[in-house]
C-alpha cells in the first residue's frame, strides 16, 4: 500500500452523438451567420444528444472503448469518477447510472467543476493510484449541455456540443504517466458563466422556468481575459513543478472553448500554434468532455507520441481552472 506508485493513463475512449448542428442550422433558428461564428469562435458544427439520450448514455460507449484499450474489464475497476455539469439528474449521479451500465461494481461518483471537471477528476484519479489505495480508475468528462442552452441567445448557442471522453488511470513504474496536476478556483467571478436556477438557492418554479434561468448564462468578454491569464498561469504553475520550460511541451491540449481563446492562450505561453491541438471546429465546447476528447483524438491520431510531454489546461464556471503534465 506504501509503494510510490505512478498513475498513468492507460486507455482512452470517445463519443459523440449522431446528430450534428452545423451553422447553417443555426442561421435558420437565430439571428446569426456561419461566417460570424467563425470569425469569432471557429466552430463550423457541434454534435447534439438525441431526444433518449442522458449523460451516463454518452459516457457508456466511450467508458467500453477506453476499458477495451486499457486491456481491462468493468470488474477491474476500484472507482468510476465522472466529471458533469449536466447529469442525468441531481442524483442518483451520472456515475451510479454508468456503474450500473457497464456493470461494474465499485465506488462511483460525480464531480462538478464545469469545463474544468476533467482536469479536477483526473487529479484525483491520480492521488488515489498514487497512494496505492485503487489500482485501475475510470475517469470520464460527459455533457449533454445542449439540455441548458437557450436556443434564441446567439451569444451562448453557437458555442456548445454534447459528447463524452473517458480515460483509465492505472499504477505505472515505468516512468510515464502524470507527473504533476495543478487545480484553482475563484467563487468570488461565480456570476461570470453560471446556470441561474435549479438548485437551492432558486428552486424550479414556473418564475424560474418563464425567466429563462435554468439555461447557461454568460459574460463573454469577462470570460476570455480571465481564462487566457488562468490557463497560462496553470501551465507555467504544472511545468514548474517538473523544473520544465514550454520548449519541452510536446503538445499543448487545452479546453475547447473557441477558437480565439486558445490561440490567445499560445501567444502569452509563446509556444508554436502547431503544437496547440484543436478540434473546437467540429465539436464545439463540449464543457467537461472537451480536453479528454482532444486528447484521445491528438493520441489516436499520432500528434501525441509515447516519450511526448503533454499539458493538458482548462478552465470554466465556478470559477475554476486546472492543469496536467503527462509523460506519454
């Protein structure tokens, strides 16, 4: 139990839904246009959950496909750690439901920290592994966030998509794996990116319901200048514990938010944009299920190689921000 164990990602998988939303779908539903989406966002299409599909549906086949690549079973698992802003339901937890899924039988819960969720779960993910507690841990991000977007404000429905990524964190001894895990937070800009009501401090009623408060809600510009100052600082804070410097990033995955975002968060870290991943045009901002997506993609694809050092940062409501550095 004392052994000073690694974690390390052993398997990925992804999923989307079927259906995608490309910007000419949006032109017909609100006063926008694919080229004012670009330009500011560089999205061209997101994937949006079928009417029967719940969070723990989305997480199920990316959870199989990552326990696949890992070489394992459910009855292998210890934990189940998915991070959601957009659960099935207040509880059970999207976890419970996805234990249930997968038929597994071990501990499972949700966690909450929005488009940083992936980022929180993955740390402790690793604390457990590291203290020799769990020995194979399934991590997700999944969202159906397309449930909580008001269709009619175009400052918010360009932006976002469903999907989910699910990675396994196992014990390494072999040198790879996450080396350093960075979190912060500051409740005091919580009404930067929030979703008003639903829970105790306004209950649904049919105020709520007719004020359009269950329905993400947001301040753009606020929002970009402190998620570029945050993620730069959470790269800068991962990479320092490892006594690293940015030319030793062999990739750079950050939250899918837009197009603009990251590309404003590369010029601060002056790190190449061809090592920056982005895929924010074809899925959108899919909240907690982004970076594990992009990292399971950079993987699958070759961008990401075994030896690489990787940073994966995010940031989101609350307001949180975190960020990894992985030995591939």
């Amino acid at each position: 139990m004392t052994a000073p164990y690694r974690a390390a990602i052993t398997g990925l998988g992804a999923y989307v839904p079927e259906k995608i939303l490309t910007n000419a779908d949006l032109e017909k539903m609100v006063e926008t246009t694919d080229e004012w989406i670009r330009t500011r966002t560089g999205i061209r299409e997101r994937h949006i959950a079928a009417a029967d599909q719940a969070t723990s549906d989305l997480a199920l086949p990316a959870s199989q496909e990552a326990l696949k690549n890992a070489g394992l079973t459910p009855k292998d698992l210890d934990l189940i750690i998915v991070a959601t802003t957009s659960p099935d339901m207040f509880f059970p937890s999207a976890a419970c439901f996805l234990q249930a899924k997968l038929g597994a039988s071990c501990g499972a819960f949700d966690m909450a920290a929005a488009c940083s969720g992936f980022a929180y779960a993955l740390s402790v993910a690793e604390s457990f592994v590291k203290s020799g507690l769990h020995k194979h841990i399934l991590v997700v991000g999944a969202e159906t966030i397309s449930r909580f977007i008001n269709w009619t404000d175009r400052g918010t429905c360009v932006l976002f998509g469903d999907g989910a990524g699910a990675a396994v964190v196992s014990r390494s001894k072999d040198g790879h794996g996450i080396l350093a895990s960075y979190l912060g937070a500051d409740g005091r800009e919580s009404e930067i990116l929030q979703i008003p009501a639903g829970g105790s401090r306004i209950p649904p009623s049919a105020e709520s319901i007719a004020n359009n408060l269950h329905y993400i809600r947001m301040q753009g510009p606020e929002l970009f200048k402190i998620a570029v100052k945050t993620m730069e600082q959470a790269v800068h804070k991962v990479l320092e514990y490892e006594h690293l410097k940015i030319k030793d990033i062999s990739c750079l995955i950050p939250h899918q938010a837009n197009d603009r975002i990251l590309r404003a968060v590369a010029d601060r870290l002056k790190i190449p944009h061809e090592k920056v991943f982005i895929n924010v045009d074809r899925y959108g901002n899919m909240s907690s299920a982004s970076t594990v997506i992009a990292l399971y993609e950079a993987v699958k694809t070759g961008v990401v190689k075994k030896g690489d050092y990787v940073v994966l940062v995010a940031f989101g409501g609350g307001l949180t921000w975190g960020a990894s550095l992985i030995k591939w």
